[in-house]
C-alpha cells in the first residue's frame, strides 16, 4: 500500500498531476490595463495675466476644426510654476490669430516666435495673442546667439526703469484706444484691438456666453459680443450657475477683438448691477 502511494505521487509531482496550470505568456501587443497606467501628476497652470515674451514656436491647426494651438520650443516659467514644451496651448479666438492662419495652408503649422497674454479657464491655461513674427523672418534678420528671455518670466521694472518689453508690444498688451459702439463695424476691420470701458449691458450664459450692450438710441441694439473663456467668465458663470438661461446686467470692462466677421470681449471687469425699479430694462 505504501509502495502504491508512493508511486502516486512520484508520477504527480512528474507529470504535474494536481498542479496549477501555468499561466499563457502576455501578449506583447496587448494594450495596458488603465489601472495598471500611473495617472500624471496634476499640472499647475501658468499665472493668469502672465506674459509670453516672443516665445519660438509653432502654431498648428486642429484637421477639420478651427482650433489653434501653439507648441512652445522651450519650457515657459513665470517664476512660480514651469509648462512643459512642446505642450500645447490653445488659441483664443482673435484678430491676432486671424492673420496667423492666413499665414498657414491647410493643416499646415507656422513656426513663429509669439508674444501673447495667459489667461486661465477652470484651471486651463489658454493665450490671447497680440503680435507674432514669423521665424524665416527672425532668422534672416536676427543675429544668430539665442535669446534669453524667451519662456522667461517678465519681471516688473522698478517704476523708473523702462520696461524690457518694446513699446509697440505693450501697447498691443493694453490697447488705448476706446471704442465707439456705434463705429466698432468701421473701426475693428482697419485697426486693431480695442478697449470697452464700463459699458452696462446683459450677459447671457445659455446660449453664449455673450455680452450685448444696452442700445439707448446708439444703433447698437443688434450688436453682442462672444465671450472669450478667462477667469471673469468663470467668475460670471458661477455667479449665474442658478440664474438659469435668463440675462443679467452687468457693467463689463475689457478688450474687442474681431476674428473671421466676429466680435469678441476678453473680459477685463465685470460688476452686477441692479435696475432697483428704475425705467432701464
């Protein structure tokens, strides 16, 4: 009996009798499993209000879609927080960003150096463009050494020191130029952007967002403007997270901007204000 038991258990052990069938080698080909994939750490948006200073470049088109992305050469810090390059960085829609695509054929990138303005959206970093100029131009003209400062942060002068930025470029920065509504159609197709100061008029979330001015005999009933994503606009939506589709008063700041027959406003100042029974609608 025991000689039979024995036996038994000699051509188990040898023959894998009882044993856990191994396992099929992986396919080399097989996608990972999402709980096996690290999630990248959470990205800490540049500082809104932050400028690019004539950053290289490139500015591609998404196919079949009028989304712009730039895709910085050089990692961008402003001092506080570092974004990545060759990490996209949406396009607001603007006057800037019009010339830019005519610039480029169909699905086709430009490569530039860019001077535009950061802004955040629900923890999004996008970039209103101001000026540009294309790199055949800058290599052709510029000495070959790199410049420093690009993806840097700009530092604040001292009130007595000139500003490292030019001059043209500020200006483009904080347009001067405040706008009659009554003239924007003229005015927004010859020159460039321009300021809206405290005008009052409604904010509508649903559909929009879009901000119309109040008319009050300026001819200006039909006109409104698309509100460009930024922290203001964050702001308003939260505000009027309850309001539902109905419209608000508001008393806006900002800057207009004209891309491809429409008009925008990168909200600067946005205040509620009420009517307290008095005859303005």
């Amino acid at each position: 009996m025991k000689i039979g038991l024995t036996c038994c258990l000699i051509l188990g052990l040898t023959f894998g009798v009882g044993a856990q069938p191994a396992s099929a080698p992986s396919d080399p080909n097989a996608p990972i499993e999402k709980t096996r994939s690290l999630k990248p750490a959470r990205k800490v948006p540049l500082r809104d209000g932050f400028v690019l200073n004539g950053c290289s470049g490139v500015v591609k088109r998404v196919p079949n879609q009028d989304r712009w992305f730039f895709i910085p050469e050089t990692e961008i810090t402003d001092g506080r927080t570092t974004h990545a390059s060759e990490y996209p960085l949406e396009l607001l829609p603007c006057s800037t960003l019009e010339k830019i695509g005519a610039m480029a054929e169909t699905d086709k990138a430009v490569l530039l150096r860019l001077w535009a303005r950061v802004v955040m959206y629900r923890n999004e970093n996008f970039l209103y463009p101001v000026y540009f100029i294309p790199t055949s131009l800058v290599d052709e003209a510029a000495p070959t050494t790199p410049d420093q400062t690009q993806g840097r942060a700009v530092p604040i002068p001292e009130p007595n020191e000139p500003s490292i930025i030019p001059a043209n470029i500020r200006s483009l920065l904080k347009p001067k130029q405040v706008i009659n509504l009554g003239k924007i159609r003229t005015m927004l197709e010859v020159e460039n952007d321009a300021v809206l100061a405290n005008r009052t008029g409604f904010i509508t979330i649903q559909p929009g967002p879009d901000f119309r001015p109040d008319g009050f005999g300026r001819n200006v009933e039909d006109l409104s403007f698309s509100l460009l994503r930024c922290t203001g606009l964050e702001t308003i939506e939260s505000q009027l997270a309850s309001a539902g589709p109905s419209r608000q008063r508001y008393k806006v700041a900002g800057i207009i901007t004209r891309y491809k027959g429409r008009y925008y406003l990168l909200l600067q100042r946005a205040t509620r204000t009420y009517t307290h029974g008095n005859f303005t609608p």
